[in-house]
C-alpha cells in the first residue's frame, strides 16, 4: 500500500486526483474516504499537517536530477555524429546546462536556508516578547 502512496506523491496532486475521481466513479464512499485522507494527510494543501510543499518540490527536484543524469549518460554514450563541430557544440552545451543546473540547486538551497533561518528568528524575537508569566508550558514551579 505504501508503494501506491509513493508512486502517487512522486506523480503529484493530479495523480491523486484521479484516484479520487476514479473512487467516486466506482463507488462513491470508496471516493470520498480518499478525499478524507488527502485532506487529512495534506498531500492537497488544505492542511498543516504533512502537506509541506517544499517536501513534494525536493522530491520532484531529485527525481528530475535522477533522469537528467540518466539521460547525460545516455547522451554521453552516443556516437560520434560524424560532425566533429556538431559533437563539440553538443558536449559544450551539456556541460553548461549541468553547470547551470548545479548553480540553481545551490541557490534553491541558499533559499531554503534563508527562509528557515527568517522563521526561525521571528520565532525566537516573539518568543524573547512573551510576558516571563507565561513561562514555558507544562514547567510545574
């Protein structure tokens, strides 16, 4: 069961989307319990909880980073056109774009290191602005 989860996240929300539709056309109550889950788990970005757009965006990106090695090797492996210019010019061009697509994973991150960080420091700025009555939850005195 996991396995068809998985699958389902790494196709993303139309995926699921079909599965619903496809539940409600076979049965309806089958169609709505996967409405409730994907509304519970927040795979549809209704809740909270688990449905961390980062999350499905970074598996996306590795998935994306899988085929494009993949794919260079393939290339990589391809004979010689014939055309030394031509093969030149192709191999040039591999390596820019990998040398793009490293820049931007990079920046991505230094992104995501950002946000973390502003989060981070806004939670401890209101929690530095907390009244010392409060104090931490759950401390007895």
């Amino acid at each position: 069961m996991t396995g068809v989860v998985a699958t389902l996240d790494d196709w993303g929300k139309p995926a699921w989307i079909a599965v619903m539709v496809l539940g409600f056309i076979l049965f309806w109550p089958v169609g709505l319990a996967i409405l409730a889950y994907l509304i519970w788990s927040g795979r549809m970005g209704c809740g909270g909880r688990h449905g961390d757009m980062g999350h499905w965006q970074r598996r996306m990106a590795d998935r994306w980073e899988r085929n494009m090695e993949r794919w260079g090797r393939e290339m990589r492996g391809f004979p010689s056109s014939g055309n030394a210019a031509f093969d030149e010019y192709r191999e040039e061009t591999i390596r820019r774009l990998e040398e793009e697509q490293r820049e931007f994973r990079e920046f991505l991150e230094r992104l995501r290191k950002a946000k973390d960080k502003e989060e981070f420091d806004q939670f401890m700025a209101d929690r530095r602005s907390r009244p010392a009555s409060e104090g931490p939850q759950g401390a007895s005195a």
